[in-house]
C-alpha cells in the first residue's frame, strides 16, 4: 500500500504497481490523457516510473511550465529521429529545450538549408501521428559507450567517456531512434502533438569550443497548442517591425561598425539627444531621492579587480594590458571598485550613512561575437550604477527605498507590468553562508513584509551576494531583463571599508549595488521596440516639424517652428519642393511624433493642422494653444519636483 498526497491535500491509498501513470488515471480519464509526466516529492519523473512509497504528487501536463519544456524537449528526439530518417548518415549531439523552444546539433558533410525545414517537419508530424511509445533504459558506462560507438554515434559515445564511473546512463528510445538523455520525456510521440515549427538554421561548434568540429543547429520553436505556436509567430512577426536595429536606421539614430569597433555604437545627433535625455532624466530623479553623483577612471590597476574577485570569475572577458612599467591595467568591467574607493576617502560616520553614490560609468566587456545584437547586447555600455552604503539596520529600508524609486521610474516610461525574482546563492561565490544566510533573508522579509510578490530564482545571485532582478514586460508581451539591487556584505570586507558607529568604534557597512535601466543602451533599445520607435514627445530626439503645403507659405512655417523653438521644444521645418504626401510619409516613417502642416488657411487664421504619427486623422489648432499643449506634454516626468 502506498500513499499518495495531492496538491488539494488528498491523499490516495493504492495498491499494486503505482506510477504516475497510475496515478493520474486514478484520479480522472482525462487527466490521465493529458498526463506527460510526474512529479515525486519534488523531483520531475516519467510516468512509467514506480512510486514505491509514500509520495508527494503532482501530475504535469501541458498547462504547467515544466510541461511545456519537457513538450519541447520531447519534440528535439523527434527532429532528431526525424532528421536520421532522412538522412542516416548524420550524426546527433545534444538537443535541448531553450526559452520559446528547442534546437539540436547535427553532424552532417552536407550543409543544412531552410529548404530542408519542410521536409523535416513533414517527418515529424509523421512520428507524432505514429505515436511511438517513449521506453527509458538505463546502462553502465562503459555498455553505453560501447552501445553509441556500435550504431557509429561518436559523440554521444564522448561525452559518455568525459562522466565519471557512477554516473547513471540513461537512454530513450522511440521506433528505431534511441538517444542519451536524463529525461523525463513524455510517454509517446503523440503527446507532442503538432505545434511546432522549425525557425532557423546556424553554426555551432561542438561542446562550444572554436578549436573543435563546426556542427549544424536546427532551431525550433514548440508549444502546448496550435493556438499558443500561432500567438508566438505573430508576435515574431510584430518584434521584426519593431526591431530597434531597422527603427533605428530609419530614425537616424545610431549605427555599428563590425569591422572596426565591434559591439559599439556610433551614436547620431538624433539618437545621442535621446541617450542623453535619459540620462538628464536618471539624474534628476537620482538628486532627488537623496543622491551624489561621482565619476571614477576608465581604466585602472587590474589590482583592483583581483581584490574583489571580478578578476577570477571574468577574467577572461576583461580588456587588459600590460605597460611600460610592467603594471597592468584594465578597462573597467565594472564601477563597484571605484565606487568603494571614492567611499574611502576620509572618515565615515554612521551620520553620514545611508550615502548614495551614482555614477553614469561607461565600461567594456569583451562579449563573443555571435553573441551581439544591436543594442541589447554590447562589448560597450553606460550603466546607471550607484553604489548605497548604509549601516546593517538601514539595509532593509535602503532596499525598500530603492525598489520603490525602480517601479516608479519604469512606469515612467510605460512599463507597468513588473515581475521581482529573488536571486539567491550561486556556486562559485566569495563569501560565508552566515553572510549569504543574512542578506537573502533580509531581500525575502523587506519583500514580504511590504507586500511585493516575488519569486525565487535559485543560484542566480550575483558571486558577492544575492539580488533583486526587475523583470518588464513590453507591449507584444516580451520580458526584458534591467534593473538590479544586489546586496553586498563581502567586498565592503575586502575593501576594509568601514564608519564609525555610535559606540565610537568602526564597524563594517553594507554595500547596495542598484541599476535602475541597468545600461543606457539597452534600455533605450528595449523603449524603441516597446514604443515602436514612436517615443514619448518628452523623449523625442525631434519633437515637431513644420510642412508648408507648397513654398508660398515657407516664411508661416518658419515662424511657427521659431515660435515652438522660444518654448523650449525640438522643432525644424521642412521647405524642400516636395508634394505634402511626400513629407509626412517620409517624418512619418522617421517616427517624428508631431507633424504641423501650414497652408493659405492656417496662415491666415494662425493656426496648423496637425497629424500625430500613427493616427489617420488630424486636428486643426490655434497656434498659442497647439504650443501651450505641446510645451505642457514634452515636459520630463517629475521635472516639477
């Protein structure tokens, strides 16, 4: 007899064999059909695996997360298997489940073309309605490495050889396609079911290293439905027009130079104005909620890096040299050592603290080519850094203080939909467990106990201490990563910081890091998507231009854009013999956000006609109220404060 406890709190007494399984048809005919795996007593299982005592028990099926990724797991086998089928020669690598999908490695002479893709989704689909049982078997090492070597699998046959003795080898298998894999897997083929599509084809070099084999990896996106697979094609489709890269060519923006300064921007006139904007804005937010402002060098001794064990764990991605006099420097990496350095700078008292100290730090780290993408992921960035140092006691209210000031900043910007994740302990950390145990305590109660929802993002800390990631959610649905408070009790100790406590005696303060857009770059990259690249009026690089319907009447529209310019905003005209259709398409496809035109009428009563980007209609204004609205909208956030 054993005992099964349900998520309700139920619990079923069952005999005989029990599996999930089992489990599930006990509980409903339906369930059991919609059943792909199981969880035991916190640990994600196939169905067909026994339950032999009493057990915790929750059946997954498509709806939960762990569902879906086991979908999308399942669904590489069969790409795999499909891909054998077609081609025998090819041999396979390793094909996991990734955000929104999955993808696998192939070996193969022959290259790869989305040509292909139709083909092999064909051959799926046909593995799917043949609905092969998923069997799980488990070998010794060296049977299994024989096994892999025997059906000419040399690279499952590897990475066998590089485990250790007591690793556990487990197989699956479906028809004639057996494949190395820790599971679980769902039953059979058929509970897949047919909303997949393959994306795209690239190269990958094997287990990631350059100096080895160049292998071909198939992407593909999988779902629970064909309705969930069709709601994310279309939001792909909306991403490619809202691709920052393309918006920001065809505003004048910015643009890159693979050749010669890979991963940094060239920033335009246009898109420096919007850069700089959100820096203004940043830092007048900043001194109000108590703040200074420091800059610190670009480059200093690696030393510093070496001290608070960046150098250890990234090293590698550092830009480093040696000098005449045999030191070596580094382009910063990151602002925490200046900012402790400056902190060092006379005595502290406990009066003087909590300080908060920020700093628009421009730093450099080496990124792998493949990897950048725009400005979402550079080898050069600004971050809004500040560093808050603050007494063990402040801590808690300092995190609060900060988180507070973080939301209200993103909805600033339009980002109401903000999800908070807990980073705890990785394993490669500085640090004692008394320390980590304190600090990710302290994160945990100064969330509850003000009532913001979180959740646990286990071993995603940062090496120096755990931390609060904020999570946006943009208007097609995408979340973006930004801003960050990471508690830090370890470098302040190996910096030998410290204030003067009411007793006189020193004692050693908490250091918060905290980025609020985490870098200038990508941020902005994530407001053009967001946006559409139709940015608030506030924020916009050119806020008006003028369009006189023909030349006769260059002279009003100049007057009406000096009449804008006097009021503080960003306006030009554009005289250029061209048909009025002609202009406004052109600003239009630029994302200018206001368009005035001015013809016979207008300048006869003093008024524009005005045309909003994205709107089919337009609205005929007296001039003194078309500015005062203007000036009143294009005003910064919280510029009044």
């Amino acid at each position: 007899m054993v005992a099964i406890k349900l998520p309700n709190g139920d619990v079923m007494n069952m005999e005989g064999e029990v599996n999930g399984m089992a489990v599930a048809q006990n509980i409903s005919a339906g369930l059991a059909k919609a059943a792909l795996a199981v969880n035991v007593n916190g640990k994600l299982t196939d169905l067909s695996t026994p339950i032999t005592t009493d057990a915790t028990v929750t059946i997954i099926t498509g709806k939960d997360k762990e569902g879906l990724e086991i979908i999308r797991h399942s669904c590489s086998h069969i790409m795999a298997e499909a891909v054998k089928e077609l081609w025998p020669e090819v041999q396979v690598t390793i094909g996991p489940a990734i955000e929104n999908g999955f993808y696998y490695d192939f070996s193969r002479k022959e290259p790869f073309t989305t040509d292909d893709f139709e083909k092999i989704e064909a051959k799926m689909h046909e593995i799917v309605k043949r609905d092969e049982k998923v069997e799980r078997k488990v070998l010794p090492r060296n049977e299994a490495i024989a096994y892999f070597k025997g059906i000419g699998e040399n690279y499952k046959a590897e990475i066998i050889e590089d485990l250790p003795e007591s690793e556990t080898i487990s197989l699956y298998t479906q028809g004639n396609f057996t494949d190395l894999c820790r599971g679980p897997h769902v039953p059979s083929t058929g509970k897949v079911g047919d909303a997949f599509k393959l994306m795209k084809v690239a190269g990958a070099y094997w287990r990631g290293d350059s100096s080895k084999e160049m292998l071909q990896r198939i992407y593909a996106t999988a779902w629970a439905d064909k309705k969930d697979l069709k709601a994310y094609l279309e939001m792909l489709e909306e991403a490619a027009k809202r691709d920052h890269r393309k918006l920001g060519r065809d505003m004048d923006l910015f643009h890159f130079e693979p050749e010669y300064a890979p991963g940094s921007v060239f920033w335009h006139d246009k898109g420096y104005k919007v850069y700089r904007k959100l820096i203004d804005y940043m830092r007048h937010r900043q001194e109000n909620n108590g703040y200074v402002e420091i800059s610190t060098p670009r480059i200093m001794d690696r030393c510093l890096w070496e001290t608070s064990g960046h150098w250890e764990k990234y090293g590698a991605h550092n830009y480093s040299g040696k000098t005449e006099d045999d030191r070596v420097f580094c382009v910063k990496p990151m602002n925490c050592p200046g900012g402790l350095l400056v902190y060092k700078q006379g005595v502290k008292s406990y009066r003087d603290l909590p300080l908060r100290m920020a700093e628009f730090g421009m730093v450099n780290r080496y990124e792998a080519s493949g990897s950048l993408m725009g400005l979402m992921r550079v080898r050069e960035f600004t971050q809004d850094d500040a560093h808050i140092f603050c007494t063990p006691e402040q801590m808690e209210e300092e995190c609060i203080t900060t988180l507070k000031l973080i939301l209200d900043i993103y909805k600033d910007f339009g980002f109401n939909d903000v999800k908070i994740y807990l980073s705890t302990r990785p394993e490669k950390r500085i640090g004692s467990d008394e320390i980590w145990d304190l600090c990710e305590k302290s994160l945990a109660n100064a969330l509850s106990s003000h009532g913001y929802a979180f959740e646990i993002n286990e071993g995603e800390g940062a090496f120096y201490g755990p931390k609060l990631e904020f999570i946006l959610r943009d208007a097609i649905g995408r979340e973006w990563q930004c801003g960050t408070i990471q508690v830090d009790m370890n470098l302040p100790q190996r910096f030998d910081i410290s204030y003067i406590g009411e007793d006189g005696e020193k004692h050693q303060p908490v250091m918060l890091h905290r980025a609020l857009f985490g870098s200038i770059e990508r941020f902005l990259g994530i407001l053009i998507e967001n946006h559409a690249g139709r940015l608030p009026l506030w924020l916009s690089p050119e806020q008006v231009v003028v369009c006189p319907i023909v030349n006769e009447f260059d002279d009003y529209a100049t007057e009406v854009a000096q009449a804008l310019k006097k009021a503080g905003l960003s306006a030009k005209t554009d005289l250029r013999n061209e048909k009025i259709n002609y202009k406004v398409r052109e600003h239009s496809v630029a994302k200018t956000p206001v368009i005035a035109v001015v013809g016979a009428k207008e300048r006869e009563n003093r008024t524009v006609t005005v045309r909003r980007i994205g709107s089919d209609k337009q609205e005929v204004m007296a001039l003194d109220d078309f500015i005062k609205a203007l000036v009143e909208e294009a005003k910064m956030p919280h510029i009044d404060e």
